[in-house]
C-alpha cells in the first residue's frame, strides 16, 4: 500500500544514508522500525517488575534502590579518570630509581 509521509529533511536523509550503507531499501527502513515500534512493550515481558523496569526507549533496566545514587555517563568518567590517574602514578613510580 503507498502512502505519504512529511518527515522532517534531516530524518530522511539519514534513513536513506542507512539503507545504502545496510544495502537495503528506505521502504525496508521505514517498515522495520514501524514493526519495532508497534511490537508489544517489554512490559509483557518483565520477569521481575520489582527488580526491574522499562526505560524511556524502551529497554528493561534495574530498578535503583531507594537511597543509591544513579549512575550516570559522568559519574563514570570520573571513576575512570580516577583509575587513570592511579595507573599514570603507578607506571610513573615504577619508572623512578
């Protein structure tokens, strides 16, 4: 069946690089991601709706307990600049006469 769609420039674009990168076509595309889209939620699928939960995009992730900080993309980098200055130190020290 055809039919219109008013997508925004910059979306089609993309769409279409992807198709010809996967070697594929923008119909094929826009077919999937709607079926990915229209797919029943996770949330018939959760095995344990304590323990866990649906994210924004969809995706099942645990629950934070009450009281512990989140962890987060800088909360990361922080501990690996950390572990970086420790490595740094160490490969300096052993390095020293």
């Amino acid at each position: 069946m055809k039919t219109t769609l008013d997508l925004p420039e910059e979306l089609l674009i993309e769409a279409k690089t992807t198709a010809a990168r996967r070697r594929t076509t923008l119909k094929a595309i826009v077919e999937k991601a709607l079926r990915r889209e229209l797919r029943p939620s996770p949330e018939a699928e959760n095995p344990d709706p304590q323990r866990f939960e649906v994210n924004e995009l969809g995706f099942l992730v645990i629950k934070p307990r009450p009281g512990t900080p989140l962890v987060t993309s800088e909360s990361i980098r922080s501990i690996q600049d950390e572990i970086d200055a420790d490595d740094a130190q160490r490969a300096l020290s052993s390095h020293s006469p």
